[in-house]
C-alpha cells in the first residue's frame, strides 16, 4: 500500500529535499510513500497596524533643529553648513564688487572717450545741428534780437556815431542799426536775395551786398583742426583775401578788407542746420578784420579796439567759434545769447588769438 502525504507534513532542511522546489511527485521506495507537492506559499510582510483613529503612525520621525544640535553626528552637519555659509559670503561680496567695478570702467571709458584730448579729439557729436532760433511770426526770418539784445546793440552804435558798421547777416531791426548810424557807413552781407529786396541802398551811407557762403555747418570740426594746425590761419596773417586758410572769406567786396570796423555783428548765414552754411568762416573773419585794422578810411572815433558781437551763442558753433578766435578775455559784455567781444588792433602781431591761460582752458 502506498501512502499519501502532503508537503506540510515533510520536513526538509535543504532545497533539494524540499517538495516546494519539485514540479513532479517524489517517490519515496523505502516507505511507499508519494509526495504531491502542494502550493507554497511565500510570506510576505503585512501592512502596519491601523488603529481605530485610522492615522498611521510613521515608521521614521524627524527632530527639529535643536535635536540635530544636541546629536553629536547631525550637529557636526550643522557646523559644517555654517562653516560653508560663512566662506560663501565673501565670495559674493568679491563678485558683486567685481561687477561694480567693471560697470564703473565702461561709463569712465565712454566719457573719456567723447571729452579726451580736448576739442581736438572731441566727437563730431560736439558740432549736431544747432539750435532752432527764434523765428519772426509775420516775415517768417530767422533769428531775431529780443528788444533787450537790440537795446544793447543800438546803445552801442549810439555811443560810436558816426562809426563804420559791418554786419555779417540782414534782419529788418539791423535796418534801424543804420539809421540810429548817421553820418557813419554800414554795411550788410546777406546770402539770402530774399531778404535784400525792400533795402534802400545808399540811404545814410547803407550797403547791402549778396555773398556766397559754401561752407555747411557740418565741417565745423575738420575746419577747427586745419585752423589750429596751419600758420596760415594765425592773426598774423597779411591780406586776408588771398590767404590759403580754408576759414577765410577771399570774395568778399574790396572794402571790406580796407576799412577799419568799430563794430562787427556777427548774425549770419543761418546756421540752423548741418547742411546749411554755418558762421566758421564769418567769426574767424571778423576776429581778423578786427585785429588787422584795415588801411583805408577810418571813422572819426579813432578807437584802436574793434566791438564783435556774436548773436546766437547759445548755438555750439556760435560758442566755439568764438572762443577759438574771439577769446574769452575779450569779452566785456553779455545779454541774452549777444556776446560782446572787444579786440585791440596790436594783437594782429601775434602768432595766437588767445591768451596761453584761454588756450590751456580750451586744451590747445
């Protein structure tokens, strides 16, 4: 007879005996027993035990800070967090000073770069369009002299009657200049034909001559720099129509360079943008006319200085110009944007129109 038995029944301490490795049945000869093998089960860990408050109790519990503190192991981590804290903070202050130092570099590099080596080396930025000036609402001319600048100029005329007038510019108040100029000869220079027409020639010794000026306002700066670097340009310079100075005006009328001027207004060509003439050329002619003295007719002032007055020095080239070759000792008066130079005949000798303490202010 043959027994049968199941494997909970069989004990067995290795795998190879076990009847939970076995696919088929053991047969056992020596007790005519045959083992089936039964299905084995694996154990497998049971989920926690759930109270009745259905909150499950967690397996692991974190200490807050002053337990890490108090644990030898976690506060040597907490030391340690600190201790790099500690080394990180200068490294950002260094970069943070880093960048500051960098930023403060390139604003001191583009500022030196529009301002270094004087006028010279200056952009031509120093020389954008000028100014809009005043415009006249009924004739639609530019620039007028507010009543003031016009008190100041005609006060002027008044104190040298009879005297000899030249103004580089045509306004209708600078008619009046040459009434209030009896006795005295006044002349304009006016590239505008427009503004001619209507002027009474000859009355009270009044001239009015159409000139050319071909020079725009936008070569102020290369004319600058051949000025300051050619002899040819200097106030010792005889014959200024047929200098080589490229600022100089060579076709003006002959007069012009024989008369000994009182007064010189400088309020012209318009200038009011870099494609239209600009007045290089009209400031440094008058700062030569006024120091040559001329050799023909003089006025019965005999003054040995010349009055030049520059009109719409708020403008870059107006300022510039003047500065450059009228001087800044010169001037003696200032109303509104009128600047009242007043030049001596001797400085025609020398080889510079300013003073080395007006050039070293200017950078030359």
């Amino acid at each position: 007879m043959i027994d049968t038995i199941t494997t909970n029944q069989w004990r067995v301490n290795s795998p190879d005996n076990n009847p939970c490795h076995k696919k088929t049945p053991l047969f056992l000869k020596e007790k005519n027993v045959i083992v089936l093998p039964v299905r084995c089960w694996t154990r497998k860990k049971m989920p926690p035990h759930v109270s009745n408050g259905g909150q499950i109790s967690p397996s692991v519990q974190f200490s807050n800070g002053a337990g890490l503190r108090s644990s030898p192991k976690n506060g040597g981590t907490a030391t340690r967090m600190r201790f790099h804290g500690k080394k990180l903070l200068p490294v950002l202050l260094l970069i943070l000073s880093c960048l500051s130092i960098l930023r403060l570099l390139k604003i001191a590099m583009v500022t030196s770069h529009s301002s270094s080596d004087s006028v010279l080396s200056s952009s031509l930025s120093l020389f954008q369009p000028n100014a809009p000036s005043t415009v006249d609402t009924e004739t639609g001319d530019a620039t007028l002299l507010t009543s003031k600048e016009f008190m100041v100029l005609s006060k002027m005329i008044t104190r040298k009657v009879p005297c000899n007038l030249l103004v580089f510019g045509l306004q209708s108040q600078y008619v009046d200049l040459s009434s209030i100029n009896a006795g005295g000869i006044t002349v304009f220079l006016e590239d505008d034909p427009r503004k001619i027409r209507g002027i009474e020639a000859g009355f009270n010794g009044t001239r009015v001559y159409n000139v050319k000026y071909q020079t725009p306002a936008k070569k102020a700066y290369d004319l600058l720099k051949h000025a300051r670097g050619n002899p040819a340009c200097s106030p010792a310079t005889n014959l200024m129509n047929q200098s080589s100075c490229k600022l100089a005006l060579r076709n003006l009328p002959e007069e012009i360079y024989k008369l000994k001027w009182d007064v010189v207004v400088v309020d012209g060509p318009t200038g009011d943008s870099l494609e239209a003439p600009g007045r290089m050329s009209t400031i440094y002619t008058a700062g030569m006319l006024a120091r040559g003295g001329g050799t023909g007719k003089k006025s019965t002032t005999t003054t040995t200085t010349t009055d030049v007055v520059v009109h719409d020095v708020h403008r870059t080239i107006e300022k510039w110009f003047s500065w450059e070759f009228l001087c800044e000792e010169n001037l003696v008066s200032a109303k509104g944007k009128l600047w009242d130079f007043r030049i001596s005949v001797d400085q025609s000798n020398s080889t510079s129109f300013c003073s080395s303490e007006t050039l070293g202010r200017l950078g030359v």
